[in-house]
C-alpha cells in the first residue's frame, strides 16, 4: 500500500551499505549521489562501485524509489552542458544511459543553481533540460511498466524562484526536495541553519515556513513540497558574547560545517562543556560552550517538522544525508512524525 507522505532520503553512494532492511522498508524514494557533471556528460565511474547494494534495497523493499541524483554541492558544469540542443541531448542520453544501466527508477536533478554565477540564459536551459529528461523518462517508463521519476532540488529563497521558470517546471515534476537548511551560515552572526519557524528578534530573519510560503505563492502544489532535514550541523567558533546563550552573537567564523548527527548525539550531547538549548519559537535546538555555537536538527525539531507537514498538507519530507546519522534517531524521528 502507498504511503500517504514521500519519506526521501539523500545517501551519498558510499553509503548504500549501511542502509537497513527496516530503513529500506521504511523509505519511499532514496536519491544516490552523486552523477557529476564531466566532460559535458553525467559520469558515476567515482560512485559506481557501490551501485552493486541496489539490488539488496530493492529485495529488501521493492516498493522503493530509488533515483540517481545528478550534480550538487555547487558543482559547475550543467550550464555548459545544456548550452545549445546537440549538447543538451547528448547530456540528457548520458544520464538515461546509467538510469537504464543500473535499473534507477528516475532521476533527481540537483543543479545548484542556475543561474549563481551570472549567466542568466542558464534560467531556460534548465527548463529545457528537465523538459527533456520527463519526456525520457515517461518514454522508459511505457518501457519498463514502471513509473520513473523526476525532481529536484530546490534552494529555499527568492533569489532560487527568480533564477528558474517555476511556473513551467514544476507540472513536470513529481515532487521538489526543498533544501530547508543551510539557511543560515557562511555568514554572520550565529543563527540557525534548519529552523522551522522564524525566531525571535533574528537579524538575519528565514525559515523553512517562509521557504514554503514562497513556493506556495509561485504556484507550486502543497503536496509536491518535501522539506528537508539536516543530519549534519553549522559552527559558529570564537562567538563574542555568551547573551542569549550565543544565539545570534558576532563569531570569529562564519558558519560552516560543524559535526554531523552521529558526532553530536554520541560526543556534543554528551559533553561537559556543551550546553543544549531549544528554541520553542524557532522550533530549533542548539550547542554552546561559550566559544562554540552549533546548529543542527534534533529529534524534537524533526516532530514539529512531520506536524507541519501534516498540517500544511505537504508531500512529505527528506534529508541530507544518510551517513551522518549513524544512531539512527533523525531517521526514526522523520518516519514516526509521518506516519504514526
């Protein structure tokens, strides 16, 4: 029986083995990562390895969506490989050629981001490019009698609305992976990076519920929203002030990435020295020692993530990424908050 909520999950390839039988149960779609743009072309001849454990996950769970994730992390590249049609087709044949090989039930295109570095023309490119991959992918899936799918992922912000054609793109996709974290970092002053809602005198003021609304209001469907959440954290060193427990205090750094989950609920938590607050607005937790500001999702914050779903009626939610939880606890969290 189908899910009533997308349970997605993000795992880099290395990361296939350590994926459960209860998890693979447990997941509607998984997106391997990554794809990287090369040579104009998609290549995995650095993940390939490990696609061997996919046919594990499909025994374990054959209900199980499991995508190829393609670009990332800011990775140049498919601007130049959708440039004019020859290219653009034959980028598009490379990437179906490793979904046919390898049996993936679709394709999840994180291009980050059209546009960023000031070639605007990259706004209809990506248009055409997710054109051509559902037109691809329909076509497999009259071949294969299965449904193949397309998403994205999606950056929380205005500035990730003016950059795309969203009123075209999103009827051709299943559903967005909107990237709810890293909404604060690489910048000051401390903050959080995966909040729910907006805290409270925030200089800097964003939230997931803002990353909705803005889809929402560009006509996006509620229940093609899935919101992210954060197995991993944002640090702040050398924080000026212990006022407001460090929150939104001038730091030496600027945010970047701290330990992930498995590191802060084994070590952090544990500490000493580290002191754990929640912000009952925000719906955020956070780390600090007086010299180190940490932000990250915790269970708690998953809860009221899942409710919020559930009350918006959006599609679901997913995270990033798989390895960093080690414990098991942010997996759990997601998959009680949905569906029990």
């Amino acid at each position: 029986m189908s899910k009533p909520y997308v349970f997605a999950g993000y795992t880099v390839a290395s990361g296939l083995p350590s994926i459960t039988e209860s998890q693979a149960k447990r997941l509607t779609h998984l997106n391997v990562a990554f794809g990287i743009v090369k040579d104009k072309l998609i290549s995995v001849e650095a993940i390939e390895y490990y696609f061997r454990f996919i046919p594990r996950l499909r025994a374990y769970n054959p209900d199980l969506n499991i995508l190829l994730s393609t670009g990332g992390g800011n990775q140049i590249g498919h601007g130049e490989a959708t440039a004019d049609a020859e290219s653009l087709a034959s980028f598009v044949e490379s990437t179906m050629d490793v979904v046919r090989k390898y049996d993936f039930d679709g394709i999840d295109c994180d291009w980050e981001f059209p546009g960023y570095y000031g070639n605007k023309e990259e706004k209809y490119q990506h248009t055409a490019l997710l054109t051509a991959y559902r037109n691809e992918l329909d076509q497999y899936a009259k071949e294969r009698g299965r449904k193949c799918w397309l998403t994205i992922a999606a950056a929380a912000g205005q500035w990730f609305l003016d950059d795309v054609e969203m009123e075209k793109i999103h009827p051709m996709l299943d559903f967005m992976n909107l990237m709810t974290y890293d909404l604060r970092g690489w910048a000051q002053p401390t903050g959080h990076h995966t909040n729910l809602y907006e805290p409270e005198n925030a200089p800097i003021k964003f939230s997931t519920q803002k990353g909705v609304e803005l889809l929402l209001n560009a006509g996006v469907p509620a229940q093609k929203i899935v919101i992210g959440a954060a197995f991993y954290s944002r640090r702040w060193d050398g924080v000026k002030s212990s006022e407001n427990h460090g929150l939104h205090q001038e730091a030496e750094t600027d945010g970047g990435f701290g330990p992930n989950y498995t590191e802060i609920a084994l070590i952090y938590e544990k500490s000493p020295s580290f002191v754990k607050y929640f912000d009952e607005t925000a719906k955020a937790p956070w780390l600090f020692d007086g010299y180190s500001f940490i932000s990250y999702d915790d269970p708690m914050s998953l809860h009221y993530k899942a409710e919020y779903v559930k009350a918006q009626s959006l599609g679901g939610m997913m995270y990033w990424q798989h390895t960093a939880d080690a414990t098991g606890s942010l997996f759990n969290a997601i998959y009680d908050g949905l569906f029990l």
